[in-house]
C-alpha cells in the first residue's frame, strides 16, 4: 500500500486511513479503516465493533496517513500501465 501524509488527503472521497490509535489486536491489527472528511470540520470513520458485531462512526478522529481505496478493476487496469 501506497500510504501518503494525511495533509495530502482529497477532502471530496472515502479513503483508506491509518493510525496506530486504530490498531485493535483483536479486531483491526492493520490499524486501517475506511473514511472521510465531514462538513469541512474533521475526518470520520467506520470502525468494526467486534463485540456487538456492527461498524459504528466515529467522528473527529486523527489518522496519520491516507491512501486511496481501489477496485479490482480500477487495480488491474493500473497494472497494466
């Protein structure tokens, strides 16, 4: 994974985002979560409850880095390039 700082992020898309404060041995030990910036104020995330089982959002969060999330398709074709 191609991981950028997260003052480079789009602001206008859902990224892939990481931060060692979303590290969970049990439930993310890649500390990466699928985001996006909210009402110009500040990043929100889907993070993966393990013990009752739902994502839930958590707002105003820190992640220390981005990347953009791809496809398959959109993967494959950048492969061929």
């Amino acid at each position: 994974m191609n991981w950028k700082p997260i003052s480079t992020a789009p602001k206008n898309t859902a990224v892939l985002l990481f931060s060692e404060d979303f590290i969970d041995e049990d439930f993310n030990p890649t500390g990466v979560v699928d985001g996006h910036w909210s009402d110009d104020t500040e990043w929100t995330i889907w993070q993966w409850n393990g013990y009752q089982d739902c994502f839930d959002t958590i707002n105003n969060v820190n992640p220390t880095h981005w990347a953009p999330k791809l496809s398959p398709i959109i993967k494959a074709e950048e492969d061929n390039l």
